[in-house]
C-alpha cells in the first residue's frame, strides 16, 4: 500500500478532489442480491457486510480507486456495520460506498414485521410479535408512531415540553389506573428548564407513587419540573390514534390506527438496533480514505437511558454513541446524505479524528444531537466534571493546551440542513463541540431544536470557525439557553467569581490555557425567542464574533476574557453583558444597536473598550451608556437597505459607515445546495422599526 501522506501536505480541500467521478473497480449491491454472486451489476451481491468483505479480498486497495454501489431499496441491518483500518483507501484512490441513484438506498436498523392484525374494541388493533422482540419504536407505512403516553402527544405544542405536559403525569390517582406499569418511562424537564431527566419505572410502590430507575442526564442535578413531565409506554394510556404498546411478556403489539389506514395491508417496521455504521480505529492504525454518499440512513433506537457521562463543568451530559459513530478515523467523507428519524444522537465523531468531512448532509428529526465532536476527557488537564467543583490554583497545571491527541481535529461541516433536533432528549444541539479544536461549521441552516442549535460545551481547545450559519428556532422546550450556546468554565473558572479574579489577576494567562485559539463567529444570522441569539455564559473567552445579523434575543457575554464583537447588526434587540471580570479584554465596537443594553452584576468599568457604536435612538444611547464607554458612539437612523425582506444592510448615507461599519451580505446565510434550499425555512423577520 503507498504510503500516507503527512498531515501537513492533506489540506481539506483535497477531500472534496477525491469525490471525483473516477469509479475505478466496482462492487455492486442489491436487496435483490445475493452473496454468493461476483458482486458485478448483474449479479450483485445482497448484504453491506459481503460487499466490504469483497473490497478488502480484491487487491485493488491503492491501485485504483474504489465504488460499491447501493442500488435502490432498503437494506436492513441486522447488526451494526463496521469498517476498520483494514476498510481504508489511500490519499489517491478512496473507497466510496455510493448510492446508484442518490436518496434511494436506505440503510436501516429496522426490523420488518410481519403481523397479523385483528381488530378489537375501542379501535384498537392487535396482533402477536415473534419471541423475544423488543420494540423501541414502531414506525407504520414510514410514520413514527407513539408509545402510548399521557398526555398525548401534540404536534402543534412546539414549546410545549415533549409536545404535551401535565403536573399529574405520575400522580398517584392516576398511577392507580395502571395494573402494571413496569417498563414505563416516565420524562420530566429539569425544574430550571436546563434540559430534561429520563427514567424507567420498575415497580409501582404500595402507596400509588412509582420505583424509578435513572435521572441522570443533567451535569447540574436538580428537581423534576413539577408541570413539565409525561409518561409513556402505559397499556392504560393507549387511547388514541397512532398511540401503540408491546407487551412483551404476553408477546402482543397493540396499536390504534388513524382512520383510514387499512391496518392489515400496512408496512410495519420495528426498531431496536441503536448504532447503524460505525468506522473503529484508533490514532496509530486509524481508518482513512472512505467515503458515503447519497445514502439515507433510517431505524435507529433511543439511547436516553444511556446518556450517564458527564461533559466537564458543563450542565450536559453525553451518551458517547451514534446511529454513525466514528472514532480513530483521517480523511473520511459523508456527503449529500439523509439522517431520518434517528432515536438519539446522529453522527459522532468520538476521540481521535482528523480531517473529517460532512458535507450536503440533512439530519432531521433526531432523538438527541445532530453532529457531535467529543474528546477524551483524560486529555483535559486539571479537567473537573461538576460546576462547583473547584481548582486549587496552587498546583494548576499551566501548560496551554490538550495531554495528548485523543480528541477531533481540523474537522469540517458543511452545508447541511439540520432541524427537528431534541426530540427526546432536551439537552441536545443541532452541533455539539466538546474538547476538540479547530471544527468550521459552515453555511449550516439549524432549527426546531429543543434545547441550542449549536453548543460548544466548554472552551477546549479553540479554533474554531462558524461563519455563514442561519441558526432560529431553538430553545423551543427548554429555558436559559441560546441559540448558539457556549460554556467557559475552564481551568480559570470557579464558580466563586472573586477566586477567578483574584487568580487571573496573578496569570493573565489563566483563561486560555485551554482555549488556545480563538473562536471565531462570523457572517451568520441568529434568532433564538427563549432565549438569547448567541450566549457566551459562565467564563466562555477568547471569542471573535463579527459580521452577524441578530434578530431577537441579542449578544450575551457572561464572565470570560477577551470577547471582541464588531461590525455587527442586533435588530430589535441589544448587547447583553453580565458579571464581567475586571481587566476582562471584552470590545464591544461598531455594532448597529436598536435596544439598551441589558447589564447584568456589572463592575463600574467594562471591558477594554465599549464604543463606536451606531445606536438607533438616542433613548437607548442614554440607557446603555456609562462611565468610559460609548463616549464616541453615534444615533440616527441605521438606514437599512429593505429590512421587511431581511436586507439589514445600510444605505450609503447611513451614519454606521463613519463608525468604520461593514456592510456584508444577507443573502448567503445556510444551506446553499439547490436541494436543501429548497428544502430549508428562513427565520421570522420582525418589523422594523418595532412597533410601539
């Protein structure tokens, strides 16, 4: 095999040359197919597994590049699909499983059912599950169907939590109705909104309440909400239409169909597998050089009940798995693939990763996270798991940066449509980063997210870059959140902020020993209506965030160094800043403001420099400013170019331009693959100026 390149000569975009159309040797795979044929396109073979088998018996491994075709049809995973070191292509020749025609291959961890149904009272139908089959969820002519739950699920309460909601959800009067609801999951938001618990009912205690079993999906444990709580997969709580339940001992499925559906002629898909493909290397023999495209990925189980590891200091915590989880892997390629419907988390690259790629992808629909970059956290130094856990700053290690190289790197996504985000799990992102360094994100469209759009879990290592993202619609069932979201509660950080101060006041160094480079975020367009456009809370520092449209809930900065924000636009909405540290480095400068600024625990003097500022009216220059800042900013008219079509850029008389103010472009933000723009929705655009 020739020999790798090093990184330094694999620049990224040498990925996007290796998706040629240069086939090279084929494999072809069929449902229709069999394994005991050649695998050519009139005998294809039948299974992903045989096809990667026939790859890696072929000889043809960095010779000549590499396709295995998926013709059109489902392929049901019976187990998940590994690839392993032995699986890679070369810098030259890469290995592509390809969809023949793209969106028409669908690889599933589904179980085809077939049952015979029989109709009994109350519209609900019935019929027997083969011997030892589990269902996590049921899906009936491509819909996803409802455990039987109370309350009712309800399409229309999007910022309702988990789509309905009752405080007597687990009340004992109604706990008396059920003969036995062991199996039972009952999911309550934290009673501070910060995401949501998940729990197994094993038993019902004498007194009417219930044994739970879990509780453990929030780093910053605290109380069920005492409203915000359902319970599902209760056989007393199936009443209606596309409400089902699996009483598994009995080995009975019963479902209340919609009306209209002929039930006995439907396509009945059970589901159960959690992990659909996986890529397993490791950072000495990683998998590198492979690629997917067009295919759909569909039918993949829950985790909710495995989300235990906690994430640092931050209030999330993570089940570290995926319907395509990838760990140990260089210069790997998804493109122009759909993620349908997914019980947890989508795609995760865990621990070493280098040079991935997810490009033109649209995930939709998902139990947890969208894309997912998570380290190790041994490679964190002086690392701490819970937020009033403490350093002692005596013996603080303060060497900058990561132990070792177990964690993602210089990887990218782009143009991908992300939406239907925390469906069961209320502390997701459309994007989660977590001790990695370097990820762009860009030209992103996220929304319809329970909990951020994006978040970055803590400032470990930087280097980042999201530019071009449109980002709305988010912290839709949760609370105290934004649409993109960060925490900075790094080696630096205590929760006592005069220990912070008194310690950086001794290092200035201190804040970005972990956060080395800078996080950049630029020429992207946010909204987030519960909450705020874009929150740096809890110490997040080293950020450079320039060429941003907000459009509702502003610019948050919460403690943290070195925060600089310029050239931006916050309509209808101001800047956010609360509980600074003194000497913080913060600039806050030639930004177009129509709101006051909203401080919160501020020192008398703020930052490095707060000033040359555009303020729409001089009311909210009077109530924004203070002593040594905004002294040379102006007021007028912004002068928007054509804001009822979200145009927010300045005429050529408006007084921003002597402020040194940039205009840029408002017709670039998300997706731009014709496909998924089409596909993608805009945020709402509220009138300017704001009616009073």
């Amino acid at each position: 095999m020739p020999a790798r390149l090093s990184d330094p000569m694999r620049p990224l975009l040498a990925l996007l040359g290796a998706l040629s159309t240069a086939y090279g040797f084929e494999i072809f795979v069929s449902p229709e197919g069999n394994n005991g044929f050649l695998g050519t396109e009139d005998r294809p073979l039948a299974s992903l597994w045989a096809a990667r088998d026939r790859v890696r018996a072929s000889g043809r491994i960095g010779k000549e590049a590499v396709t295995v075709w998926l013709e059109d049809g489902t392929y049901f995973l019976e187990e998940t699909l590994v690839f392993t070191p032995q699986d890679s292509g070369t810098n030259d020749f890469p290995i592509v499983y390809r969809a023949r025609h793209p969106g028409k291959a669908v690889l599933s961890g589904g179980i085809p059912l077939d049952l015979k149904w029989e109709e009994g009272p109350q519209g609900i139908w019935q019929a027997a599950t083969p011997e030892g089959l589990k269902l996590d969820q049921l899906f009936v002519n491509g819909e996803c169907e409802w455990m039987a739950r109370y309350p009712n699920y309800n399409p229309d309460l999007r910022t309702t939590a988990y789509h309905g909601a009752a405080a007597d959800a687990i009340a004992p009067s109604r706990v008396a109705k059920w003969a036995d609801p062991t199996g039972a999951y009952v999911h309550a938001m934290h009673a501070g909104h910060w995401g949501g618990y998940h729990y197994l009912v094993e038993s019902k205690n004498p007194d009417g309440t219930l044994k739970l079993r879990g509780g453990w999906q929030n780093n910053r444990p605290g109380n069920m909400h005492p409203q915000d709580r359902m319970i599902e997969n209760v056989r007393e709580e199936l009443d209606a239409p596309h409400e089902w339940f699996q009483d598994s001992q009995a080995k009975i499925l019963y479902f209340m169909p919609p009306i209209g559906m002929e039930l006995p002629k439907a396509e009945c898909i059970g589901v159960n597998l959690t992990s659909l493909v996986e890529l397993q290397g490791t950072s000495a023999n990683p998998v590198h050089d492979l690629q997917f495209s067009g295919l759909v990925f569909r039918h993949a189980a829950r985790t909710f009940m495995q989300n235990k590891e906690p994430l640092l200091r931050s209030d999330w915590t993570l089940y570290r798995g995926a319907a395509f989880f990838i760990t140990g892997a260089e210069d790997c390629v998804i493109e122009q693939c759909e993620f349908d419907r997914l019980g947890g988390n989508v795609l995760m690259a865990s621990n070493y990763n280098r040079r991935l790629l997810f490009k033109g992808l649209h995930i939709h629909d998902a139990g947890a996270s969208g894309v997912v970059f998570v380290g190790d956290p041994a490679g964190v130094r002086n690392g701490l798991f819970r937020y009033e856990q403490a350093q002692d700053f005596a013996k603080l290690d303060l060497t900058p940066g990561p132990l070792g190289e177990n964690f993602p790197l210089q990887c990218r996504v782009e143009n991908c449509l992300i939406h239907g985000i925390g469906r069961t799990e209320k502390q997701g992102a459309g994007v989660q980063v977590s001790m990695a360094q370097g990820i762009t994100l860009s030209h992103l469209s996220i929304y319809d997210t329970s909990r951020a759009g994006i978040n970055f879990n803590e400032g470990t290592w930087g280097g980042h870059v999201i530019e071009w993202c449109d980002v709305f619609d988010t912290v839709l069932e949760t609370g105290d959140h934004g649409s993109f979201n960060s925490w900075g509660r790094d080696r630096y950080w205590n929760a006592h902020r005069d220990t912070s101060q008194k310690a950086v006041q001794a290092n200035k160094n201190l804040p970005y020993l972990d956060v080395v480079q800078p996080i950049e975020i630029r020429y992207s367009r946010w909204r987030c209506d519960h909450g705020w456009d874009v929150d740096l809370d809890d110490g997040s520092s080293n950020y450079r965030i320039h060429h941003n449209l907000f459009l509702h809930g502003g610019l948050k900065f919460r403690e943290g160094f070195g925060r600089w924000a310029w050239n931006n636009i916050l309509v209808n909405c101001g800047f956010h800043p609360h509980a600074w540290f003194l000497e913080s480095g913060d600039r806050f400068t030639q930004n177009i403001v129509t709101a006051r600024y909203a401080p919160y625990g501020m020192p008398a003097v703020w930052g490095d420099k707060i000033d040359e500022n555009l303020f729409a009216t001089e009311a909210i220059k009077t109530a924004s400013c203070g002593p040594g800042r905004d002294t040379h900013s102006l007021v007028g008219d912004p002068e928007f170019l054509n804001p009822a079509q979200g145009d927010f850029r300045v005429k050529a008389d408006s007084p921003a331009l002597k402020l040194g103010f940039e205009n840029f472009p408002m017709d670039q933000f998300g997706v731009t693959d014709p496909v998924l723009k089409r596909l993608a929705q805009s945020p709402k655009i509220d009138p300017w100026p704001a009616p009073r």
